[in-house]
C-alpha cells in the first residue's frame, strides 16, 4: 500500500478514508500489512482497536496517542507498540508523516503499549513494504522482507520514552505549551503558580494525571524536542542551550540516562 496524502483532506473525508482503511486491515490475510500516510496539523483519528498488533512509526512530526489510562508522545526513530484489541486514538501536533505496521503477535497479548526503537534495518524494511504496489516486488523478494521484518519486529529494544500526557484540561494546556518551547529551567512552582495551586497539590496531581514525576516529564519533553534538530545536523551545544541546559556536560547526562548513550554516539548508531 503505497503512502497517502491526506494533508489537503477535510477531517470528515480523512475519517472516512482511515475507516475504509480499519475494514481492510481487519479482513486482510497477509502476516505483516504496511500503511502509510502524511496527516496535516490537527487531524484526530477516532478511538478504534485493532485485532493485530500496531507498530506506530512517525518518520516526521509529533503525535499524540491515546489510550483508555494513557497519553504517548513518540519522539523520532522510535514507535509506539499498541497491542492487539487496545483503543487508542491519535491527534497530530504538528504535520504528521507516518508508517503503521500491523503483525500478529501472541506475546503481546495483555500487554501495555510501549515504546521502541525503530532500527534502521526495521526502517527500511517498512519502506520497502509501504512502497510495495509501486515497487512491485517480486513474489520471493515480498516473502523475505515480509520474514525479515517479523524477526526484527521482536527484537525492537524498548526504551522507557513515552512522554505520558495528563487528562486534565488545565495541565493538558501546559504541557502543550511546555512542548513548543522545553525548557530544562522552568519550575514546579512556576506551573503551581499558573494553575493557582500549592506547590504540594501540583506535584499529587501531576504524578496522578501522568504517572512520573513533572521532573522527569521535564526532562523527558527536553529531549523528545532535541532529537529532530539533532538528527537536521545542528550543533549538540546550540540544542542543549536552548533547551536551558548551562552546558553540554549536563544535557550529554540527561541524554545518556534516558537513552544509555551520549547524543554524538546516539546519532552515530541512527545513522548507521
């Protein structure tokens, strides 16, 4: 299934089409189906589930996915694992290029949806299947991709990168903002302040709404922000400055703990 543009679309004709696309997943007997498509800023998919596994990949923007408990925000490179029979639903940020991969997986059954990284192997065997009808692969070449694709599939290693979005309107608008420009500097008390709440009752709700600690999604947020401008060539010292880091020793920290490598290695292995 070659990628379809749905940037010029009205969101009602976009649903209709995402529908048309649900029907087809569910009676298609092929063990891996691959979708493409490029989403404008704003589109919502409706809350639906799938019988099949999804692997949602987003090669360019930022976008929301929600479950019944949680929200995810995928950095890039990586991809949000949905089980098979979980409701989600989807909100694009900003413009949204995507890939969703869909496989039978009985290991996943019961399971929470989580973050991955994509490989660039995994990548590329994506495109080479979301290409399929305009490539016109060969019948033994579609079969080996489609096996390949499979055994990477199983070995996407997890990273602990779900940025968890809060249900509450007023901390739901921060966060928003927050996105738009991270910064490593702002405060508890400065949110607290904003919602006029105490310090105390923020950090409670914050913890509830989200799981993790404003901190931690602090540091989280910084860094989703960081990897597209990374991966654009920018200097590691400009990123790590504009995002309130005083230099490249604390934000190469935040990077190494999040991700088990320094940014420079990170950006090596993505590229390789």
């Amino acid at each position: 299934m070659r990628v379809i543009d749905l940037t010029g679309a009205a969101q009602n004709v976009g649903q209709d089409y995402h529908n048309q696309s649900l029907i087809w997943i569910e009676q298609a007997n092929e063990p891996v189906l691959a979708l493409g498509r490029v989403y404008p800023a704003g589109f919502r998919v409706a809350l639906h589930s799938h019988r099949r596994a999804q692997l949602w990949f987003a090669r360019r923007g930022i976008v929301l996915v929600s479950t019944d408990d949680r929200r995810w925000m995928i950095p890039p490179g990586h991809a949000l694992i949905i089980p098979a029979g979980v409701e989600h639903s989807a909100e694009m940020i900003s413009a949204v290029e995507m890939r969703s991969i869909y496989v039978n997986v009985a290991s996943d059954e019961g399971r929470r949806p989580r973050v991955v990284e994509v490989t660039p192997l995994a990548q590329n065997l994506i495109e080479e299947l979301v290409q399929v009808e305009e490539k016109a692969l060969r019948h033994n070449r579609l079969t080996m991709v489609t096996d390949l694709l499979l055994d990477e599939f199983r070995q996407l290693p997890e990273r602990p990168l779900g940025l968890p979005f809060p249900n509450d309107q007023r901390l739901a608008r921060l966060c928003r903002q927050f996105l738009k420009a991270p910064s490593a500097t702002v405060s508890i008390d400065d949110w607290a302040l904003n919602m006029g709440i105490g310090r105390r009752s923020f950090t409670r709700l914050f913890r509830a709404q989200t799981g993790i600690s404003f901190v931690t999604w602090r540091q989280q947020a910084c860094l989703f922000a960081s990897l597209p401008r990374l991966a654009d060539g920018e200097a590691i010292t400009n990123v790590a400055l504009d995002a309130g880091y005083e230099n490249i020793a604390a934000f190469s920290t935040m990077f190494r703990r999040m991700l088990g490598r320094s940014p420079s290695t990170y950006l090596k292995t993505r590229a390789s």
